[in-house]
C-alpha cells in the first residue's frame, strides 16, 4: 500500500496519469482490507476521491484531451499529490494499524 501511494504522485505528475489509477485502487484497496487506522483509511479515500473526479470529467466530456494528463486540471494535480502525501505520511505513523492474522 505504501509503495503504491508513492507511485501516484509520481505517475500523475510523471504525465502517466490514466495508468495512475492502478495504484490509486491498490492503495485504497491495501488500506480497507489491511488497517484498522481510520486516518489511513480516510487518506486513502481522499486520494483515490481526488483522482476519480478528473477521470470522470475526462470520460464524461466529448472534447476532451487525448489522454487524462493533458486534460487534468493543475488544481486536481496538486489535490492528488498533497493526498497522496497524506496518506504516505498517516501510513508511517506509529502504532498499531494492521489487523490482526487470521
């Protein structure tokens, strides 16, 4: 999970901003199933909120660029790097957030 919400920063302002979306769910995904910390949770919420509402737009819109990077609002961009921020950050926090082996 980790790993992953360090990729997004880097694959949106790398200009790879579609295939973003992998690691957007992987760390959402990571974060629902393998915490119990509610901050990580909420993060991980943010950012994969952040990065759907510009994907949305791009699909919904008929002039849209060619591809989500060239269409991406800057705003959105900052939105999604300062989430994914906080997500890394609540993610090294410490104390206990994994849950518990089965």
């Amino acid at each position: 999970m980790t790993l992953a919400a360090w990729a997004v920063p880097v694959m949106v302002l790398g200009q790879f901003a579609l295939l973003a979306g992998v690691p957007v769910a992987i760390a959402l995904a990571g974060a629902l199933r393998r915490t119990r910390d509610r901050a990580v949770r909420r993060a991980a919420a943010l950012v994969a909120v952040a990065y759907a509402i510009p994907l949305a737009v791009w699909l919904a819109r008929p002039d849209g660029a060619p591809s989500l990077s060239k269409d991406i609002h800057p705003a959105f961009v900052g939105l999604i790097v300062t989430a994914s921020a906080v997500l890394v950050v609540a993610a090294h926090r410490p104390g206990p957030r994994h849950l518990p082996a089965r």
